[in-house]
C-alpha cells in the first residue's frame, strides 16, 4: 500500500505510491505536488524547481521555475502555455491557420475602432491595447485565466488590421470614382 509520512508545511503529507512514484498532499483540499525544489544554502530562497501540480486524481498543471516567486513556465495537459516573463523565439512563432481545421468561416468586417496605447508594465515601457477593452469589441481575441486575468491574441489583431485596410482602400476607390 501507500506510505505517509509525517506532516510537513501547511499540514501536507508525503505519500509514497505503489508504483514508487510520490506526492506532498495537503490532507483536507487533496491537493498534491510532485516534483524538485532547489533552495539557497541559507534555505530561505527557492532557486528552481519543476514538478506536477493536481487535485484529487487529476493533473492541473506541470510547472518549472528558476528563482522565486511564480513558476515561470507553466504547462496544462490541454496544452495550454503561460510563461511568467518575456519571451524571444530564435525561429518563427506560429499557429495552425490551414483551412482543414477551420470550421464556420466568415469574411470579417471592421467592428469599431480599439485605443492604441502607451503603458508602464512590470517597469518597462510598452505599446499596445487594453484587453478589456478589445473584448468589448473583439472578444475572441481575449482569454481569462483562472485567476481573472486578461490575456490578448495580439497576432488575430493582423486579420483585423487588414480588414480596416480593405475599408479604407473601398473608401479611397469611391472617392477616387
């Protein structure tokens, strides 16, 4: 059978399976982490680590992190990515756009205009939109996580883009006559 072994933080328990493999379970909530944790030699700051994330007997999420703080990498077993910081891709970044995976297709007209704007994120400068306020026109571009934040599918904005430029092109042929 199992092995549990004394309670360690925040009443969690380490749980040896029978297939050798283990978790820190939190005995009331079921919640369960596996995985490797590398501390400062003070052991006052985590340094990396990777591991599984679950509730009960369902795999929420795989993470690994270097430093404190969030994991930076965080991986759902739907495939779903979040990555806590920048990210620089030596190769091209793209998504699958072949029509034999696309359904319900319709031409996009322009809806309303969105707000360029200039910010101050996590302490540098940038350019871009606000996600509430592109879903109030676009709402298929914005995604919710599960802690409420707002995410913006910034690649969708070309077909939108391109949509406004056909307009103005339609526009500029009227007036031309």
């Amino acid at each position: 059978g199992d092995m549990k072994f004394a309670p360690g933080t925040n009443g969690r328990v380490l749980r040896v399976l029978k297939d050798a493999s283990f978790r820190l379970q939190a005995p009331t909530t079921g919640d369960w982490v596996c995985g490797f944790l590398g501390r400062n030699a003070a052991n006052t700051q985590n340094l990396a680590g990777f591991g599984v994330f679950g509730t009960a007997n369902t795999i929420n999420y795989y993470y690994m992190g270097i430093g404190h703080g969030s994991p930076c990498l965080k991986v759902t077993p739907a495939g779903d990515m979040t990555i806590n910081g920048s990210m620089v891709a030596k190769g091209d970044v793209t998504a699958y756009s072949d029509a034999r995976v696309k359904s319900d297709v319709e031409e996009l007209s322009p809806r309303g205009e969105l707000r360029p704007v200039s910010y101050i994120k996590d302490g540098r400068r940038g350019i871009g939109f606000i996600a509430q306020e592109v879903r109030e026109v676009y709402p298929e571009l914005v995604r919710e996580d599960e802690d409420g934040m707002l995410s913006l599918n910034y690649n969708g904005l070309v077909a939108v883009l391109y949509a406004e430029v056909q307009e103005l092109r339609q526009a500029l042929r009227e007036i031309k006559g």
